[in-house]
C-alpha cells in the first residue's frame, strides 16, 4: 500500500517550508561562549503550564541564522532566565533587541529586565494582531529566498502552489548544477524545533483576523520564542555605519 505524506490545511507552517530553512552548515552557539555579531532575542515567558524559552537570531546581510534556542524546565523562575539572558548579552556582541512576552506578567517584566542590566528591551503584548505580525514575519522570513549568484529575490512559493527551490533565471553552479536557492531564514536541523515550528494552527475569524492556536498536549514555545526574535529584527533600524574619518 502506497502512502504520501500530506499537509493540513491550517498548518501555519507546514513541513516543507521548515525543511527548506534547515541549513546543515549552522549548529547553536553556547551560551557561554563569545560571539560577535547583529543578535536579536525573542523571549516567551511561562512557568507552570509552559516553559520559557529564549531564542537568539543573527542577522548577516538581510539573512536570519537561529544561533541560539534554549528551554527552560517548567517552575523556573523570571529571574532566572533573566540571568540567563543577561549572560547572553555579557558574552555576544551585540544584542540589538530583547522582545519579550509580557501576557499575563505585566509591564514589571520588562522593568525587572532592565534593572538586571539588559538592554534594548521591549514588551510585546500577546494579542490577535501581535500575534498574527509576529507569525507573518517569521513565516515570510521562511518563505523569502535570493540566489547566491544573480541576486535574483522573491519567494520559493509560486502562484501554480509548487516550491521553487532552484533559481528561476537558470543560473549554474561552476560544475555546471542549477543554483540552489537560499532561504532568508537558517535554522539547525533541530527536531524539537521543527516539531514545535510545524505544530501552530491558524483559523481566519469573521473580522478576518487570523487567530493561531495549537493541538492539545503540544507545545508552541519555541514558536514563539523565534517569531519574537524574528519581529525584533524587523523592527529595529539596521545599525547605521560610521563614516572614516577624512586624514588631511
């Protein structure tokens, strides 16, 4: 008996997208490491009936590589992943955003961030409209794609619903293979992640807003953990260069 794997319909994410975003080349950093670089945080707070889970992205010439997803067991405490964070921020360079979830915590979240030292701090409220920018950012991220050799830019979903995974204008490897496309967003191969990425449901309401929601007995923790991380970049002004000084 012949099967085939098939995708749901309200998957916000499906498994394909996912896997085209997985890049062998990238492995998480450690936490206690240095790490240079543009690194931009995305932190969904839980406690009793979901984990915190922080997650760190790296933005390198309009490309987003995930560096860093850690889970925290349940019962940790605020200030512990704060900790945690802050040695995040001692040991890279640089952090240009923290995006946390206040939901349920309240504004004190972000103040107790700040007088632990962290930087860039912003609270994000979890409702339907954040939600849904959030979601929209991260998915686009995925589905965005160029061409190492021509330039060329756009998505690797076409209108005919098929995935393009090779460069449309026919560009050629030196040995003479079809270019792969590079998807803007890099992820390590991390079946957690994938898992947790691919479990996100969405419906549309009568307002026509879309309205996400997950399975029973699953976890979208580090789904949001990286949208957030996602929306970070995208709202934060790309650092401006100094111009050199003139020597007369």
């Amino acid at each position: 008996m012949l099967c085939e794997w098939t995708e749901d319909l309200n998957v916000w994410l499906p498994t394909s997208l996912i896997a085209l975003a997985q890049d062998s080349q990238i492995e998480y950093l450690p936490a206690d490491e240095s790490a240079r670089g543009d690194f931009y945080l995305g932190v969904d707070f839980g406690k009793h009936r979901d984990p915190s889970v922080v997650a760190a992205a790296e933005r390198i010439r309009g490309h987003m590589y995930l560096r860093h997803c850690n889970q925290f067991p349940l019962e940790t405490s605020y200030g512990a992943v704060i900790g945690y964070l802050r040695r995040l921020q001692d040991n890279w360079n640089s952090v240009r955003a923290v995006y946390c979830d206040k939901t349920g915590v309240g504004d004190y979240i972000v103040e107790d961030m700040e007088r632990g030292g962290l930087r860039n701090v912003t609270g994000v409220n979890f409702t339907d409209q954040s939600k849904e920018a959030m979601a929209t950012a991260l998915k686009e991220q995925m589905r965005s794609a160029n061409c190492p050799r021509c330039g060329w830019s756009g998505h690797v979903d076409t209108i005919e619903g098929e995935w393009r995974t090779t460069c449309p204008h026919g560009c050629r490897t030196d040995q003479a293979n079809p270019v792969t496309l590079r998807p803007l967003l890099h992820i390590p191969y991390d079946p957690d992640l994938f898992h947790e990425l691919n479990t996100e449901r969405y419906e549309l309401s009568k307002t026509g807003k879309l309205l996400f929601n997950h399975p029973e007995g699953t976890n979208d923790d580090r789904f949001w953990a990286l949208a957030l991380s996602i929306y970070a970049a995208e709202m934060t002004p790309l650092p401006v260069s100094k111009p050199l000084a003139r020597i007369i």
